[in-house]
C-alpha cells in the first residue's frame, strides 16, 4: 500500500470516529432530557411578571435536576394526587397550594404516619413537587381567574374593567348557585340569601377572601351576588347575614377553597403546552374534598 493511501486511511478513520463520537455525544445529551429545573426556567421566562425573590413559588419535594417524564398540574399535591400523578407517568408535580399542610410548606414540626408516607411516597417514586402560586396569580390575566372564568362558561359576560365583575343573564340566586354547583362540581356549595331573588352583577373572588374584601363586595351598588371559595365564618358570613336582614338584596355563594380554584390549574396545563412540548402535560383535578350528607 502506498504511503499516502495509506495516511489517508487513517485521516479518514480518525475523521469518521471522531464524527460518531460527536453523534453519540449530542444523542446522549438529546436521551438525558428536559429537568424540573429547566421547566421552571421556561416558566419563569414566559409567566409575563417579574420574578420575586421572596415567593412560595419554589421546590418542595424532590430534586431538581431529575430528567422529567411528564408535567401534572394539580390545585394540590395530595397524596391521591401524586399517586394518579405516578400512575400516569408524570413526575413533576405543579400544585397550586402547599404540599405540607402550611403556607411555607415548612416541615420542622411535622411527624408522624400519614407525613412520613406522603413523603416516603414521593421520594420512592422519585416525584418531584414545585408550587406556582404567586406569580400564577400575579400573571395578567391572573391564571386562576382565567381558568375559573372558561370552566364558567362566563368569559362573554365578563367586564374589561374590572376581570372579576360578571354581568350575566338574569337568574335566581338558587339557579345561580345550582348552575355553579354542577359545572364546577362542588359538593358543598353554601348560599346566603333569597334564593328567588333575581341576580345579575357578580363578584367573582376565587379562594381565601378577608373581611374588608367581602364587606366591600357586599356593600357596592354594582353587585348582586358576591362568589368567593371561603372566608372566616364570624367575620365576613355574619355581616352578609346582617346585610339580608338590613333589607339589602343580595347574595354570598361559598364555593370552597379548593373548586373555586382548581380550574386555574387546568389552565396551566393549557398555558405550559404553550411552550413546553418535549413531555406530555396533564392536569389532575383534586376534586372538592367535602361531601354532605342527604337530608
């Protein structure tokens, strides 16, 4: 063989492997994937809001830097929730409240079986748990609004104004709250009012309301029925109360926290898909928690 045919060859061996390395080394980074870290990096992108640096929108569970199957978006990280999460093949959970029972999922004081399992749960499975509430809420439009709003069927009626002031057809109380009550499949909607009286302004204010908001609400001319998830019983009930025995016409419907809430994360799944297309993404309804009796 020839000397240059010869240094050819090797030019051209050296040349091809070095080719299939570099094959090898971007299929390799192609096969580690997408992590829960980069998901949040692409929603923190894309969320339209400054991010705070003080938020509860952070990792609760799980570690960062593993490679993400799929994406669950839930109200909440039950560990019903996690369990259908698993089941589906989804191992990042975006949950809308906390995972450990308090607002800073700080679990010092925590102990105990049904802890111990939730977590034992989450660690066997290798899930990994990141709450978006915040910035969720703080997007514009606010992303549990918007989410309650389609689930609602209430999106022509609503004022550009003022996004949470509904101006609907004309209905009873009773047939308003019957209305909510089997689109958003709360069980355990209450009411506060005539239930003939014909409503039409509504105030929509999903999940935890205070006093001031509620008495606000209840007290504008432009509102019928104010719709809230829940608020403190001795405060904002008892002046509703006392603003029917007034003489006033108007109506309070308390949803519950979580369906007054929960759609906003169907919402989300909605909004990821948007920009996040490597994982399949599903929303995981909690349901509402509370059931009543027949009477």
């Amino acid at each position: 063989m020839c000397a240059h045919r010869l240094n050819y060859s090797r030019r051209g061996f050296l040349a091809l492997a070095g080719a299939g390395l570099y094959s090898i080394g971007r299929a390799a980074t192609a096969f580690e994937g997408l992590t829960a870290r980069q998901v949040i990096e692409r929603i923190q992108k894309n969320v339209g809001v400054p991010w705070r640096s003080e938020t509860v929108d952070t990792f609760k569970i799980g570690n960062p830097d593993t490679v993400v199957k799929g994406i669950a978006t839930s109200f909440s990280a039950t560990l019903d929730v996690c369990q259908r999460a698993h089941a589906a093949g989804k191992n990042l959970i975006i949950a809308h409240e906390p995972t450990f029972y308090n607002h800073t999922d700080d679990t010092t004081n925590l102990s105990g079986e049904i802890y111990e399992a939730k977590r034992n749960f989450i660690e066997k499975n290798g899930l990994v748990v990141w709450r978006f509430h915040d910035h969720w809420h703080a997007r514009k439009p606010d992303g549990i609004l918007a989410g309650m709003t389609e689930a609602l069927g209430w999106g022509k009626y609503q004022s550009s104004e003022q996004p949470r002031r509904f101006s609907l057809p004309g209905a009873t109380l009773e047939a308003l709250a019957k209305s909510m009550q089997d689109r958003l499949d709360a069980r355990a909607l209450r009411v506060i009012g005539d239930p003939q009286l014909t409503v039409r302004n509504v105030a929509l204010s999903p999940g935890f309301n205070n006093f001031p908001g509620v008495m606000k609400a209840l007290d504008s001319p432009e509102v019928d029925v104010v719709v809230i998830g829940e608020t403190r019983e001795w405060e904002a009930v008892e002046y509703a109360r006392d603003t029917i025995t007034a003489g006033k016409k108007k109506g309070l419907i308390v949803l519950g926290h979580v369906p007054s809430e929960e759609y906003g994360m169907e919402e989300c799944a909605r909004w990821l898909k948007t920009f996040i297309t490597e994982v399949p993404i599903q929303y995981l309804p909690g349901g509402d928690p509370f059931w009543r009796p027949k009477r």
